[in-house]
C-alpha cells in the first residue's frame, strides 16, 4: 500500500512539474494574461488578429491600421504611448488616437497603446515598436491614477500553472459571456462592471492619493525615471517629445470620493487628490519637458465623459482629448 501511495504521490509531483515548465514554454513563445510571464509588455500586449469591437489589432500587436515604413507625402508621424487610455475602450473610430488622424491633416497618430502597463514598460515600447517607424513626434500618456503605484507581485505570479488556475476560477466567478477581446458591440449606456468592482478598483487606485509623502516620492521618483528616459531617448534621435497628464475619474467626482472612502474607512480628507498633477508639474518644468494637464478643461466639461462604472473615456471623453492638446504639436517646426 505504502509503495501504491509513493508512486501516486510521485506521478501528481511529475505532472505538476511537466505542466509547470510546458506552461512557461507556452508562456514564452506565446504571451498571454492566462499565463506566467515576467514582462508585463509581453503579458499584455495585443495578439495580432484579435478583435477590439469588430477592428483587427495590426500585424505589431496594436490597436491601429498596419504601421509601414513607407511615409506618405508631407506626413507628420506621431507615436502615442501609454496604456489602457490610449488603447482606448472604444472603437477604432472613436478612440482620440483616431480622432486627432481626423482634426489635424497629413498627421498619421500611431497608437502604441497597451493595456495594463506602466512608465517602465513606455520605454519599452518607444524603444522596441515605435523607433523603427521614425516617429516626428512621441507623446506619452501619464494616467495619474496608477503610473505611480508599482506594480505587487502576487504569490501565484512566480508559478505558470498557479496563474492559470487562478485566472480560470476568476473568470468563472465573474463570466458573463463578454469576450475578453472586445469582439461585441459597443454603446455610451453598456455597463461593463458592477459598481462593487468599479469602487474596488478606484480603491486600489486612491492609494495615489493617501500614502506618506516619503513613500509616493519614492513610487513618484521610479515612474520619473522611465519618462525621463524616454526623453532622452527622443533627444537622441531628433524626436519631439511630449507629455499628456491625464487625470483619474475620481479627482472629478466628489459622490466617488465618498463611496471609496467609505470602502476604505478612512475620511475624504485624507486623500491629497491634487498631489500627482501638482508634483508632475514641479518635475516637468524643472526639467524643461512640454506637457499639458488635461484636469481641469476635463473635470469643467459639462457633458458625461466616462463608459459606466468604469475608469475609462467614452467617446465623448475620447473627442474632448483630441480637442485639447495643442495642435502646434503635429506640425513641423
């Protein structure tokens, strides 16, 4: 009997190794959300061919036409990088990538957008996609909800298998028969989330706003690091570079202030909603960096400017962020 328990106890060990290191295989030749992966570029990054609301992702992984080396007569090529904001939860058309293309003539805006990432993976992006196409222009997307939390490993992000399993139970949980790539349609009224998941997130986002001076300076100093490597980067190769402040949902909703506080049980006053763009505009100034904060015409904007329970622009939302940046931008000096 003993022997019959050791070779059992012995083939669920092999099995999990084998599935352990099978995963990682396909991890690494194929990155996925499904599966371990150190890089959260490679993790996150599109698939070509997938469809975002019924637009295919191009051969390079992102939400936008084929990318070519070939320029097109008087073209002004602008790469714009960030993350989920400038992949855009909308449609293709509607996204103010897309829109900017439409107000500003002979401007090709790349949209280098990738969701779920950070100021360190920007880098990677500037260097590994958008050099190659000789941008004229890059302008960086800084969403002050998140850019300054660093990212916490998870105890099953060390383990493939674990990731796996954990994202399967999630998705059975939350499930609701939406496909994970967008390939549905999409209207200003859908609801993507529940309120209890919407107040959730913006609750692991306020941290922003609430912890100690010395440890935001210190999350605030990383994420600097990368945007001003990125422009040093740019200076290298002769490119423009800009930076977009963008601001969180709930700087501009004091009914949302309340609720996450009260999720949290710690009083509105606690937060320091102000202190990203307050801080990103000491930074950039000092270090003579072209930038505009979008707060204050966004938050003045009469109009709904976000999908339902959600952190993300509409297409209002979308448009108004075409409206506001500069034009002298997209133009040759």
């Amino acid at each position: 009997m003993k022997i019959v328990h050791k070779k059992l106890l012995f083939s669920i060990v092999l099995t999990l190794v084998l599935s352990e290191l099978a995963l990682r295989a396909y991890s690494y030749l194929h990155p996925s959300v499904l599966a371990y992966n150190p890089s959260r570029y490679s993790k996150f990054k599109a698939r070509p061919g997938d469809f975002t609301y019924g637009f295919p992702i191009n051969s390079d992984g992102f939400k936008d036409q084929q990318f070519t080396a070939q320029r097109s007569l008087n073209e002004y090529r602008v790469a714009a990088i960030g993350d989920s904001f400038v992949f855009s939860m909308v449609p293709y058309d509607a996204s103010f990538c897309t829109v900017l293309e439409k107000r500003i003539q002979d401007v090709n805006v790349m949209n280098f957008g990738v969701i779920g990432t950070e100021p360190e993976d920007y880098v990677t992006v500037l260097r590994n996609d958008a050099l190659r196409y000789e941008p004229d222009a890059v302008i960086v997307f800084i969403y002050v909800g998140n850019d300054f939390l660093s990212k916490r490993t998870k105890w099953y992000d060390y383990s493939a298998l674990a990731t796996v399993l954990n994202h399967t139970i999630k998705a059975l949980q939350v499930y609701s028969g939406q496909d994970i790539r967008q390939n549905y349609r999409y209207h200003d009224n859908m609801t993507p989330f529940s309120y209890a998941d919407f107040i959730s997130t913006e609750s692991k986002y306020a941290e922003t706003y609430y912890l100690s001076a010395e440890r935001f300076k210190k999350e605030f100093d990383r994420a600097m690091k990368s945007v001003y490597a990125m422009r040093d980067i740019c200076a290298e190769h002769r490119i423009r570079f800009c930076v977009v402040v963008l601001p969180d949902r709930i700087q501009m909703e004091p009914d949302l202030q309340a609720d996450v506080a009260r999720n949290l049980q710690t009083p509105v006053s606690a937060f320091d909603y102000p202190r990203p763009q307050r801080m990103l505009a000491k930074a950039l100034t000092a270090q003579h960096i072209t930038f505009v904060d979008l707060y204050k015409p966004l938050a003045d904007a009469p109009k709904k400017k976000f999908i339902n329970h959600d952190i993300h622009f509409n297409i209002y939302g979308n448009r108004l962020v075409a409206e506001l940046l500069p034009a002298d931008w997209f133009k040759k000096d």
